[in-house]
C-alpha cells in the first residue's frame, strides 16, 4: 500500500483577535478533506498545515479559512515546503511601529478618561452639578463606545455574521449594555422611574473595560513587531551578494544564484555569504553570531565556515556546501518561526477552554436575565428595582 504524500506550509491568517479565532481557523482548516493536521499561531498571525497535495491544494485551504470569516494569503516568495528567508518588505517594520504607537496613545487616553470619570462618580457633588454632569459624561462616553471600542463591534460582526462568536462579542456586549442602560436613565429618567428602573450610570466602567482590553492588544500588537524585529536582524545578518570565482574570473553576484560547490572569493572584513569549506587561504572568522564566543577562530584549508560569520584577517577561497534554506543561519530563522508557531500543553488547553467559554458566558447571562425577570424579588412594582449593579 502506498503511503500518501504530505506537505506542509503556512498560511498568513488575517483578522483573528483571541484564542477563539485561532480555534475556529485550527478547526476550519481541521475539516478539509486531505488535511492532516493544522496549527494556528496568533502572536505571528500564521497557520502551519500539513496536507495531502494529491486530495487538496492551497487555494482550498484559503477558501476554507474565508469561509470561517477570515483571510488567509500564502507568503510569498515561498514554496509550500520551505519556510521563508526573504527579509521583511521595508515598509513593514514602520507599518507595525504606527500601529503600536497607535494603539498605545488610544489606551493611554481612554484610561485616563475612564479613571478621571470614575474620580467623578465617587465625588460628593451637589443635585445640580450632576445634572450638568451626567449629559457630558454622556457624550465622553459615547465618543469612546463608538470611537475607540469600533474595532471591538467589527471583529464581533464579523464573527456573528459567519454564526460564530469570540472574546470580542463579550466586550462589544458587555460595554453596549452599560452604555445603553447610563444612555437611556440618562437622557429619559422619567421614563426610567416609572419602568422601576435605578438611575444608576455605569459609563466610567464601559471606558475602563475598553480601555484595558485596549490594552492588552497594544501588548499582543508590541510583541507581534518584536518578533518580526528578532527574525528581520536574524536575516539581516545574511549577505546579499557573494563574489564567486566562474571561469577563473571573480564575479560578483546575487548570494542566491550561488550554488553547492562553487568557488566563493572572502575578503577581510567581509562577512560569509554561505556555508562551506576552506579551500585556499587561511584567516580568523568571528563566529559570535552563532556561538556567542567573541574571541575570533583561526581558520585553514579544510575547516568549515558557516555563513553570515565575519572575516576578520586573511583572503580565504571557500568551496559551498550548503545554500538557501540548507544553510546554518536558514535553519536558525526556520527554528524561531517553528518556536513561535509552536504551541506549549497549556496554550492548548487554553485554545480548547476558550472555544466554549465565550458560549458559557453568554448563556449564563441569558440565562441570569430571563430568571430575574421572571422570578426576581419586586421592589417599587418592578423587579429591576433591586436588581444587583451590573458587572458590565
């Protein structure tokens, strides 16, 4: 019997936000007919599958995750079967620097609004002064709701619209509700006395709950670019050209057009662009890059030079032995991106809890709402009336 053929690759998934969305993709991808095994990493916002070529191809995959509710883009410049060594577009690193930046000056403010109206809650003002006070709280509030927490009602559309629900609806739901309620005591509370309903305002706790989320996605967003930062000084180690001996002349050329047993001319101070062995010459190679050891190794005919070292003395003649995605310093950069797609026991067990507790959540707050109204202890002729604060 013939054992199927298997590949892996990597998907670049965009739109997830929590471990709900990395189960949901993890499970999409699942359910394709030839595929293996799928895992999905949100730090680096990639999908790591293995499938077979003969029963499902690439384009397949990417429908699969579209129709999850989210985009999927195989890298460039890549075959299903390597990872990449391309260095980062130029544009990259400065994209996600704004964004960090971004998102931390957002939380910044909308803390410290949050934290400044709650400082206001708590004052003992007299009737009149919060009279005024609570319609600008009202319009603070609502400036946050609709400004700062907008990402949070479209990653929880975009959720709902594909029948499924994430970390996101919680906060969009939860922060609604406060808001709605402090909105309506707030502009109506005539209506709202004669409903049985406290006036009690909750807007300081809506912006502090997206304010912290907030938060933690500037942490998650600041991590992504230092990952990107670590794997773009990795490669950024690697020459770009490598000056090859073809037909007795020395020629400069691309590193990539470099191949398994060509000659590679190394003058001092240049760095290695592959790995080989020493054929003509000796000198002393600074490998710190790879062993952390600063003192420089002496190198003669026969011993082995790993690419992206730093010649320090003598011209040496080195004869490739490995190139592309078989050299030390690609086999690095493939650890990394192995390590960081990879997922520890508890980071499963987490993914795994997190598929249900979003669903939990919001049954038992249903749940709670249909039996207070039904059952709820009556206070001025409405059991709203002595309904507990909510948590939201």
């Amino acid at each position: 019997m013939t054992t199927p053929t298997v590949v892996s690759g990597a998907l670049e998934i965009g739109g997830m936000t929590c471990a709900s969305c990395v189960r949901r993709v993890e499970r999409a991808l699942s359910r394709v007919d030839g595929v293996t095994g799928a895992q999905v990493n949100l730090a680096t916002e990639t999908a790591t599958v293995r499938w077979d070529p003969a029963r499902v191809d690439v384009p397949a995959l990417v429908a699969a995750v579209e129709r999850a509710g989210y985009t999927a883009t195989p890298p460039a410049r890549r075959g299903p079967a390597e990872p990449p060594a391309a260095e980062p577009e130029a544009g990259e690193q400065p994209d996600q620097d704004r964004e960090v930046l971004r998102l931390r000056r957002i939380w910044q403010l909308t803390l410290a609004t949050g934290l400044s109206m709650m400082v206001l809650m708590y004052l003992p003002l007299p009737v009149d002064a919060m009279d005024l006070l609570m319609p600008a709280l009202l319009v603070v509030a609502t400036v946050v709701q609709f400004g700062a927490g907008r990402p949070f009602y479209r990653a929880a559309w975009a959720a709902a619209r594909h029948g499924g629900v994430n970390m996101h609806t919680l906060v969009a739901l939860g922060t609604t509700v406060a808001y709605a309620y402090s909105a309506f005591v707030t502009l109506w509370p005539g209506v709202a006395e004669r409903l049985g309903l406290p006036l009690h305002v909750y807007f300081e706790i809506s912006v502090v709950v997206i304010a912290l989320v907030l938060t933690g996605r500037w942490m998650e967003a600041r991590a992504r670019r230092r990952t990107g930062a670590a794997i773009g000084a990795l490669l950024g180690l690697r020459p770009r050209t490598a000056r090859a001996l073809r037909d007795g002349v020395e020629t400069e050329v691309p590193v990539e057009s470099v191949v398994v047993g060509d000659l590679v001319r190394i003058r001092p101070g240049e760095r290695v662009p592959v790995d080989g062995t020493v054929a003509e010459g000796t000198s002393t190679v600074d490998e710190s890059m790879l062993t952390g050891e600063s003192m420089p190794v002496t190198k003669a005919v026969g011993d082995r030079l790993i690419g992206a070292t730093v010649n320090r003395t003598g011209s040496v003649l080195l004869r490739a032995t490995a190139v592309g995605q078989d050299t030390t310093l690609a086999q690095i950069v493939r650890l990394v991106r192995d390590a960081q797609g990879g997922k520890a026991p508890m980071q499963r067990l987490v993914d795994s809890v997190s598929a249900w507790f979003v669903p939990a959540v919001l049954g038992l707050a249903a749940l709670t709402f249909a039996v207070w109204a039904v059952a709820g202890p009556e206070t001025a002729g409405s059991p709203w009336a002595s309904a507990p604060p909510s948590p939201c």
